[in-house]
C-alpha cells in the first residue's frame, strides 16, 4: 500500500495502523470539509477512488427518500436522506467511521436545510431547494409555484411567479421563470433566517398573519369599504376605481399591481393587467385609448369581481 511506502522506516504496530491515523489527522486538520470531500481525498491517497450509486430513489411521497451506496475498496456503505446530496453524504460518513475505527474523533453532517450564506457566494445556493428542504424538516406542504405574469419586450422579459407556502404567499420578479422561482423562494427564506433547523415551529410564528384575504374573509368582513362595494351599481361615469380599489385593497389586506402590455388589443385600444394578491390570486383585463384608461377599466373589472364574490353566501 502507498502508506507503507510512504513510512518504511516505521515499525510494524504503526504501518497497520498509519491508513487510521492519516484519516484522523486529515479529519481534525479540516473540520470544514464535507464527509464526501474527506473520503474523496482519503481515496485518491490510497488509490481508491469512491465510488456512489444510488440504490433507490423514492420522490411519489410526500417526504422524497434517497439511498446510496459507497464502495471505497473493500468498504461498501449506505446513507439514505432526503435529497441526494444528503445521502451521499450519510453513506460517506458510514464509510469515514468505519475506516478511523475511532469514535473519539466526532464527524458532524452539514445541515444542508440552511446553508450559510456567509460562507457560500449567493449565485452559488439553491433557494428552491432550501426552501423545500426546510419545509419538509418543519412537516410543512411543499411550495408551490405559479407563473402570474410575463411580460415585456422579447429582449427584456420579466417574469412573476408566486410562490405559496401553507396559505401563505411571496411574489418573485426575474429575467427567466426560474429567476423569478429563486425570488420568491429566497423572499420566504429572508423570513426564515433566524430559526434553528431543530426547532419545528409552525408557519404562522414566522410569516405572521396571511399576505392575501380570502373569499371567506371578504364575505364575512365588517370593512366599511367591502360593504359600500356590495352596495355600488359600479356604474357612475368617469369615477377613480383605481383609488376605489386600492382603499378596499388597503382595508382588506392585499396588494395590487398593474401590468401594461405593449402590443395594443385588435381595435387599436392600450391593455393593462390587475393582479390582485388575493387567495387564491385574481387577474383582470381592462381597455382603454390610453395607459391609464385601460388601468381604470381593469380596476373596475377587478371590483366587479369582488363585489360577486363579497355578495356571495
């Protein structure tokens, strides 16, 4: 073996047992490399490269389960986690034990949860799958994503994604769908920067109360706004919706944004786009000879909207 080239003048106890000893040395000299990266160094040392298979790959459930297998010589260990990254890094830690044959020397996993942005170039994380990761460690439902708007010249897209989380809601911008994805996961894990991975809270503690009303709370609301809504015709000539919606809008706890599109509709008139922040999220069209013509008519539509809904029982 290479250890025992290396340390031909040593006696016989310690030639048997240099392959531990140099693993131990390699471990407490970088406490900060990855398991993986351990074995991968002690491999390439004795001429052993690692060698990882994935032995079953379970993503139908709820919690995804990964298992892999490591060969490192005569060493075959698994790991299993819930991702792959994680797996391999348990199936390492399996075969890292085995080989230090001391149990003096603690290896701790990575939490892969919540990476440490300080020690990590933020281009280089993956929020989409922190987020998810962190939500299957608190038992929390998965993230789901949807495409909201996509706009703008075909040089300079920008996309809109909301992100939902429980009945909670984070909204992305980006050049791509996925930029827009990584906004709005990385607009949730903001929120959760300050819990500890081992405590499992519920969502309402971090977020507090929801970012959007619902149908339910707009039927039931006592706002004076709401229910002077129930009572409008919606009809007087040359009212302000836009201000009309945006106090109900302040009042019942939702945001509004309004997107122009460019290319005029087949009549010649300027299009906007009402994206209200309601649960679930409501988006209405409106018309008009000018930019904030069309912004008053989607309003108005977008009132007509809630008024059906806060009437219904």
């Amino acid at each position: 073996m290479s250890h025992s080239r290396h340390r031909a003048e040593a006696p016989p106890l310690e030639r048997e047992d240099s392959g531990t000893f140099s693993l131990g040395k390699m471990i407490t000299a970088k406490p900060g490399k990855t398991p993986i990266q351990v074995l991968h160094e002690y491999g390439m040392k004795t001429k052993n490269i690692p060698v990882y298979e994935c032995e079953r790959s379970d993503v139908q459930v709820n919690v995804p389960t990964f298992t892999f297998r490591v060969t490192v010589g005569d060493i075959t260990c698994t790991g299993e986690g819930t991702s792959k990254k994680l797996a391999k890094h348990r199936a390492a830690e399996a075969a890292i034990n085995i080989l230090k044959a001391s149990a003096s020397i603690c290896f701790a996993v990575p939490d892969p949860l919540l990476p440490d942005p300080s020690k990590q170039p933020k281009n280089q994380l993956n929020p989409i799958g922190s987020l998810q990761e962190l939500a299957i460690h608190h038992g929390w439902r998965l993230p789901e994503y949807t495409l909201s708007q996509e706009g703008g010249p075909a040089h300079k897209r920008e996309y809109t994604t909301i992100c939902k989380l429980e009945s909670y809601m984070e909204t992305g911008k980006g050049a791509s769908k996925k930029q827009a994805k990584r906004n709005a996961a990385e607009k949730f894990l903001a929120k959760f920067s300050n819990i500890s991975p081992d405590n499992h809270i519920s969502l309402t503690n971090v977020v507090g109360h929801s970012l959007g009303c619902t149908w339910h709370s707009l039927r039931n609301s006592p706002g004076e706004k709401i229910n002077l809504l129930k009572r409008s015709l919606l009809s007087i000539p040359n009212t302000d919706y836009t201000q009309l919606l945006s106090e109900i809008a302040k009042e019942q706890g939702f945001n509004i944004t309004y997107l122009d599109i460019e290319e005029l509709s087949a009549n010649g008139q300027y299009q906007c786009l009402a994206e209200l922040s309601t649960s679930p999220i409501t988006v209405c069209h409106g018309l008009g000879i000018s930019c904030g013509n069309a912004q008053n008519d989607a309003a108005h539509n977008a009132l007509q909207y809630l008024k059906i809904i806060a009437e219904r029982k």
